[in-house]
C-alpha cells in the first residue's frame, strides 16, 4: 500500500495565483514527522518544513502554509501569491519511528509549473 | 557551513562494471543517507550509516553496498551494473543524534547522476 499519496501530479499555474499541493499519508506508527521537500531542476532536495505527529498546528512562513490534519491523514502544502521561482517538484515524505533510523518515505512529487 | 557535497556529479558506465558514489556531510552530521531516484520508482531509501555503522537498509539487493569512513564521509558502490540501475543518486546528512526513529531532518546533496549503457 502505498504510504504517501501526493495524487496532483503536474500544477500548472500563473505568477501570482495561489497554489496548494495535496499530501495524504497512511501509517499506524503514533510517532511520525512529515516533511515536504522541493527539488528544482538542479536536482538538489532542499528541505521546507518537518512537522512531527503530536503537533497539529499549522504553519507560516512567508509565502508558504501548511495545513496538518490527523483526522484526514493530510499534510497539505500552500504557496500564496506564487512565483517564477516556486517552478519545481515538490515532494512530501513521512519518517515512521517503526521504519528505523533516517529512512523517508518519498511521495511521487508534484510537479509545479508558475508561469509568467 | 557548506552543504552535503557528493562527487562526481555525472557517471556514465556500462553494464555489469561496478561503480563508486561518494558523500561529504554537513560538517558536524554524523548520519549520511543515500536514496536512488528513478522516474519509474521515484525516490527510495537505500541505507543509512552512523559512526561507520549501518543502522538502516531499504529494499535493495546485495550490489548495492555503502560504507562510513570515520570522518562521517560515505561510500556507496554498485556493482555488476543493470541498465535499471540509472538513477540520480542522492545523498542526504543529518545529526544523527536525535535517537532512534524519525526525529532527523535530512539535508541532500546535489546528487550522482548515473547512465548505464
């Protein structure tokens, strides 16, 4: 089954709308993070945000929000106001405490597309 | 502090030679990750070492093996190469001190592109 279920899976929008990328996750561990990753086309994964599975609340920072929800297992990522720059895929992975040590769990990534 | 480093950067080799990805961590990380990317497959975890130590393996076979020096720099090799074996290659250090579990954040590097031919 799979575990992380990111079911977009090309945005294709124009600068300066909003944009929010959908992350459905399943897990039976009670001790979990969640993270969301972006990877531009150098290849690089530059890390966004992790969230652990005790904290529901949901964060800001700048232009990007996150909105954690146990109830609906989601973890949805939402760029305001996008950019040029913001072209990239996008990636939300979970670390389960029964998975061991550093061991993500990669979605198939959303591929955003911001045109001018 | 300068970013996970991983050389070389391109690799084209051919079927059933053997290959050597190598990693430099964050300085100070002590836990260094590898996942192989494929189009197909997407990103897959391959293992993770702390203190020379692997403490973590995904599903992969047996050609696929790493090692930790004890400068917290990493080794992974591939050998007898498959033309399913083209991938990016990507790196990825963290603390490693956070304790069991998934309490890391994992910075990567920009990865090893290899071609199998």
């Amino acid at each position: 089954a799979q575990k992380v279920t990111q079911a977009q899976t090309e945005i294709s929008v124009v600068e300066k709308e909003d944009v929010t990328l959908d992350c459905v996750y399943e897990t039976r561990d009670t001790t979990y993070y969640l993270f969301w990753y972006k990877q531009p086309p150098s290849g690089e994964l530059v890390f966004l945000i992790r969230r652990n599975s005790f904290d529901e609340q949901n964060e800001i920072s700048g232009r990007y929000s996150w909105n954690f929800q146990k109830s609906t297992s989601s973890f949805n990522f939402t760029i305001t106001a996008s950019q040029v720059v913001d072209s990239a895929v996008y990636f939300c992975a979970l670390s389960e405490f029964s998975g061991g040590y550093n061991k993500l769990i990669f979605g198939a990534g959303t591929r955003l597309a911001v045109h001018p | 502090k300068a970013g996970v480093t991983q050389t070389p950067r391109y690799l084209i080799k051919t079927r059933g030679q053997q290959v050597t990805l190598s990693c430099s961590p964050i300085s100070g990380h002590r836990s260094v990750s590898w996942y192989q990317q494929t189009p197909g497959q997407g990103l897959q975890f391959l293992f993770e070492y702390f203190s020379e130590t692997q403490r973590n393996k995904g599903n992969f076979p047996g050609r696929f093996s790493g090692r930790q020096f004890s400068n917290s720099r990493s080794e992974m090799n591939v050998s007898t190469l498959e033309l399913g074996d083209s991938a990016l290659y990507l790196c990825a250090s963290s603390s490693g001190l956070a304790g069991a579990g998934p309490t890391d954040t994992q910075y990567f590097g920009p990865g090893t592109r290899l071609t199998v031919l």
